[in-house]
C-alpha cells in the first residue's frame, strides 16, 4: 500500500486539479487512491515513497543519490537558511493579495529540502499552509524528497511538459536550476510571479578559485541568464542574497559532492579542497522577479 501521502487525503482534489496528463494533456484523476489515470487511459502509478513519476519516457539525469544526499547534509546544517527566508518575505508579503492559500512550484526542486523550509515558514508567517508541488527530473532527489517531506506533493516530471494544468501556480521557484520559460508562462497565474535564483560573481569562489584557478571557469557571468528571463518575463526586482559560512570537514565534503562545479575539476585539486579542516566559503546569490508581460 503507498504510505498515505497528502494526495491520498483531504488535499486530493486539490492537486488533481493542479495536473494534467503529459502525454496528451487531458486531465488526471485519482484512481483506487493508487493511480492517476486520463480519459486516455494513461496511467502513472503512485510510488510505495509516496510520490508519482509523470514522465513520458524515460530520462536519465546525472544527479545521483550521493549529490542529494550531501545537498541535504548541507541544507541541514542551514547552509541556505538566509535564502529561504528571503523567498519566503518576499512570498509572504504578495500572499496578503491573495484571498487563499498559495500553490507553489519548485521546479527542480532535488532533494526538496529548499521547498520544505520555505513552506514551514510561510506556514508560521501566514498562519496558511501554502499548497506545495516539488517537481525535479531526478528520480533519485524526488524520492528522498517524499521520504522526508510529507507536507508536499513531489513528482518525477521533465520541464519541458510539466505535468500541470494552465495558470495553476501562483508562485514558481526555479533553484539554482534551469529554468523552460514557455512552461513557465502557461502554468504561471496572471497574478503570479517566478523567483529565479541565480549565481552571481562570487558564489562559492573559494572553490572556484582552486578549481579553476587561471583557466576560464575561474570568473562566473550570469549575463546570459538575465538576458534569457527577460526575453519572456518582465523583471520587476532582483534582490540580493550575500552571507558567508565557515564549514567544518563533513560539511565541506558535502559541498564538494553536491556542486556541479566539482564536475570537470582536477582531482588534485579536489583533493586540496577535501583536505581542509575548516573553509569559509561564500554564498553570493540573486533572486529574480518576474511576472508575465503586460
Ligand atoms: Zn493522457
């Protein structure tokens, strides 16, 4: 018996009604409190973890389990504290507009302990629990995900046919992740907004700067990024994000495991990073605001 998760219970219609069939874009329903099925007949079964896999086919992701995992020690240890209170002001101060409760997607949320902190703390803002949606292409992050996190309703699902009905979120996150801005608009509400974080020049330079020390990784440029948000969405703020945090030895071999930025980096040098007892390491970030264009 899948263990029973929010879209088994009270919320069930709700998320239903958030979903639709990424095959051929009919609605979902809940069957047997077991699978989702579309007047079609396909048909995504719920996991014994408590999440559902709405891909179409089959995709293989290079994050893996040791990734999440090391992601998670890291966000435990309120390594991203500072950022998801940050989103989590500038979601409540919008939610006064609102005349219910949020529906929010994280889109590639991983092992989904940003999303889970931010929905607490707009819980204890607001005094309304947000509806939350944690989508990621990983198998291996959305299950961790649903272990932990029962508040939320996690699938399996590919950006570019996000499983999910039109205008059905009033917030989307979009972490450190790549972001599809033709999806985005068609599940975005009118009233809505997308909260894109994103690298600025200084984040984690200190490994940077043992990386890639002298090559073309060692200076980052978000240039392209910004220019791409504002092709399809109006930026009405970005808002920085800047703290610092000195790691004791797990914590670095957790940062060093969960960042795409070890990918293609020389194992010595690695080894340098990993030999450490103590790094202060910076987190140098920005979120940006985006609505709809008028
Ligand atoms: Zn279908």
């Amino acid at each position: 018996m899948p263990k029973s998760i929010i879209l088994n219970e009270t919320h069930t219609g709700h998320f239903e009604d958030l979903l639709r069939c990424p095959i051929c874009q009919h609605t979902l329903s809940l069957v047997d409190r077991k699978s989702l099925i579309c007047k079609n007949k396909h048909c995504f079964d719920l996991a014994k973890q408590g999440y559902v896999n709405l891909l179409s086919h089959g995709i293989k992701s290079k994050y893996n389990k040791t990734l999440f995992e090391s992601r998670k020690n890291l966000a435990q240890s309120g390594f991203f504290e500072p950022l998801n209170s940050k989103l989590c002001d500038l979601i409540s101060s919008e939610a006064k507009s609102f005349d219910r409760s949020l529906n929010i997607v994280d889109a590639g949320c991983g092992e989904g302990s940003n999303l889970a902190s931010i929905q607490q703390k707009l819980y204890q803002h607001t005094g309304r629990m947000p509806s939350c949606v944690g989508m990621d292409l990983a198998k291996e992050g959305i299950q961790m995900a649903a272990r932990d996190f029962e508040d939320s309703f996690w699938c399996v699902a590919d950006l570019a046919q996000c499983p999910f009905v039109d205008h059905a979120f009033e917030v989307i996150l979009n972490i450190l992740s790549p972001a599809n801005y033709a999806e985005f608009e068609r599940i975005l509400n009118p009233d809505g907004y997308v909260l894109k974080v994103i690298p600025e020049k200084d984040y984690l330079k200190e490994l940077r700067a043992v990386f890639y020390a002298e090559t073309d990784r060692e200076d980052y440029t978000n240039a392209k990024t910004m220019e791409l948000f504002e092709n399809h969405l109006a930026l009405t703020e970005i808002v920085p994000v800047h703290y610092t945090r000195t790691l004791a030895k797990p914590l670095i071999e957790n940062l060093v495991h969960m960042t795409p930025l070890t990918w293609g980096a020389q194992e010595e040098r690695i080894d340098r990073i990993l030999k450490l007892d103590s790094l202060e390491i910076t987190v140098d970030l920005a979120i940006l605001v985006g609505r709809k264009k008028g």
